[in-house]
C-alpha cells in the first residue's frame, strides 16, 4: 500500500506539472524534468522523429550524450535499453513519434510497471493535445491573413469613395456605403476574435500589463460602440467615483473586453432601454458593473455563455449576428490579467456583466 500511495503522489505531481501549459516545448520539459527526478538519472532528453529522421528536441544534464546516431525501438509502452547507460520510453504513438529518454537511471525505476505506464498516458495526452491545439492555432492565423489583406482593400477603397474622391454620391450612395463600413467593421472584429482565440488556445498570448485608468479605457471603449448605442436611442448611463484608483491590465484588450460587453448589452436590449455602468474598488479589485434593460439570459443558456463558438437558440439572440466567440475572448483575457467576469441575468429582467481586474499602481 506504501508503494501505491508514492506512485500516486508522483502522478499528482506530474498532472500539476502539466496542467495549464500549452506549448508543447513547455510540456516536454516538465516532463523531462519530472522523469529525471523521480528515476534520479544523471541526463534526459525527449526525441522526436519526423520524415524518418530524428532530433533531439529537448535535453537536461548532458545535451551531448543524445546527440548521435541512436537507433529508436519500435513504439510500445514500455521502456527499451538502447545502449549500456540509456533507456528510452515510447511518448507518442501517432506520427511524428516521440521518445522520452533517460541515462544511468537508478535500478528501481523500471519496477514500477504500472506507475511509468500512467506517467506516459499522462504526458502523450498533454502532448497531442498541445498538438491540436497548434493545428488549429495554425489554422486560424492562415485564415486571419488570407481575410485580412482582402478586408484591408474593402476598407481603404470605401473610404475613398466616403470622401468622394472617386467623384460625388447621391444619398443612396452614400448610405450603401456606411453599410459597407459597418460590416467591414464587424469582420474585423470577428476575425480579431479569432486571432485572440488562437493565441490562448496555443499558449502564445502576449499581454502588456500596466496600470491603465479605468475611465480612459471606458471611454476607448465607447467610441466604439456609440453609433449602436445611439442607433437604438438607449439611455446611457456612466458612475465611476473620483478616487477609483487604475487596474493592472493591457490597455488594448481592455478598451477591447469592454466594447464586446457594451456591444452586447446594446445589441440585446430593445430600443429605448438603458445601459449603465458603474465601478467600485473592493478587497484589491476594481470592478466593473455593466447592466442593461435586455431581453436576459435563460439559466441554461447563462451556464454555456462562455463557451467558444456557442450561440442561443433564442430567435431574439440568432437575429443579431454573431458568431459565439466574444465572451469567451474576454474572460480568457481577463484571466490572463488576473481578473474574472461573471454574468447574472434573468429572462426579461436584464443583464448584469460584472468585470474584475486588480489594482494597479496609482
């Protein structure tokens, strides 16, 4: 029984050791180094081949001594001696294959059957899975280009002709192209979505946090979202005290977290409603209020909000285009600022948005 609850610690502290990390290279080094510690080897290193021929892609102790001519075992579950001092242990069975290896391990470290095969389930799952996510990482910034450069022409030749340097526009005219603009605008936003979901998924999210006003980024914000709002002639309401101190955050993708919720609480809330957002400072966290006199949000559709491209079968909500993404962009970054967004909201009776971020500086 001693011998399972040590094993079983090992693994916990491999799964705390993988979880939350994304790029692969991060995930073959905590594996790594948790496979040297536990077998007390003197060097590892993790070998990947790809088109028939291997590397080595990640190394402790001895970089030197995995840089030659092995000759890889066939995949398996269990380890293989490939030479005096080196043992190897099949990783990822789908091409490209990896190998997790180790030199002069102790003399117990192979006793343990059972424990070594749970440690590679472990780690092959969070291998391919980062794998995935690269994919479709891969996939998304393809697809942001290739949208990009056409939408660039679209915008730059629009606004050519808003200025009338192609020559003078009767009203209709003119009007079919504010059209134009507005849904160049939503595009752009879609695929800025899709950009920002990418870089979570795959763990390559850059932010730039500093202390930013919170009233600067709410007025970004605004700018933003005014012609909705006025389009749709809601009151609009703003409450944000004097002495409020900043939040800790990058400035773009607040300005850019708070225009989404704005957008939705205009889009979603009848003509003539009102909008009203209010801060406090509470505990170390600056929060932010957003509520709206809308049509709500069902409990079972509140409990899948958050969810990427999920969409409510609401003919009120499908008649808003949309594509499911907005929300869960913003609490992915909001959690990368060390903040939180929560929802309460009831069918009919409105929708309360509530954004935390921490102080920063004054």
């Amino acid at each position: 029984m001693a011998g399972m609850e040590i094993r079983m610690e090992r693994l916990v502290e491999l799964g705390q050791a993988l979880r939350g990390l994304r790029d692969p290279q991060e995930i073959r080094r905590a594996a790594l180094d948790w496979a040297i510690r536990q077998a007390g080897a003197a060097s590892g290193a993790i070998l990947i081949r790809e088109s028939g021929a291997w590397r080595c892609v990640v190394a402790q102790g001895d970089p030197a001594f995995w840089l030659r001519e092995w000759t890889l075992p066939p995949t398996g579950s269990r380890w293989e001696q490939i030479a005096d001092s080196a043992w190897l242990l099949p990783l990822v069975e789908k091409e490209p294959l990896e190998w997790l290896g180790l030199r002069d391990p102790s003399p117990e470290t192979f006793q343990d059957t059972a424990g070594w095969e749970a440690a590679r389930l472990l780690i092959a799952m969070a291998l391919e899975a980062a794998r995935e996510r690269e994919a479709r990482g891969a996939f998304f910034s393809t697809a942001v280009h290739e949208l990009r450069l056409p939408m660039t022409s679209i915008k730059g030749y629009t606004d050519l002709l808003r200025k009338g340097l192609a020559g003078p526009l009767t009203e209709n005219q003119q009007r079919f192209l504010e059209t134009i603009r507005a849904n160049i605008d939503r595009l752009a936003a879609l695929v800025n979505d899709l950009l920002e979901h990418s870089r979570m998924e795959t763990g390559r999210l850059r932010l730039r946090v500093e202390p930013i006003p919170l009233e600067e980024a709410l007025e970004g914000a605004l700018q933003q979202v005014q012609k909705e709002i006025e389009a749709r002639s809601h009151r609009l309401s703003v409450d944000l005290p004097e002495d409020l101190p900043s939040v800790a955050a990058d400035r773009e993708r607040l300005e850019g977290i708070l225009s989404r919720v704005l957008d939705n609480a205009a889009k979603y809330t009848p003509p003539g409603g009102e909008i009203r957002v209010r801060a406090t400072y509470e505990g170390g966290m600056v929060i932010c209020e957003v509520e709206d006199t809308g049509i709500g949000i069902t409990p079972s559709d509140r409990a899948r909000l958050f969810t990427p491209f999920w969409r409510s079968e609401d003919p009120r909500v499908r008649e808003v285009p949309g594509f499911g993404l907005s929300l869960a962009v913003a609490r992915g970054l909001l959690e990368a600022m060390g903040g939180a967004i929560e929802v309460e909201s009831a069918p009919g009776q409105g929708t309360r948005v509530r954004i935390r971020l921490p102080a920063g500086l004054p």
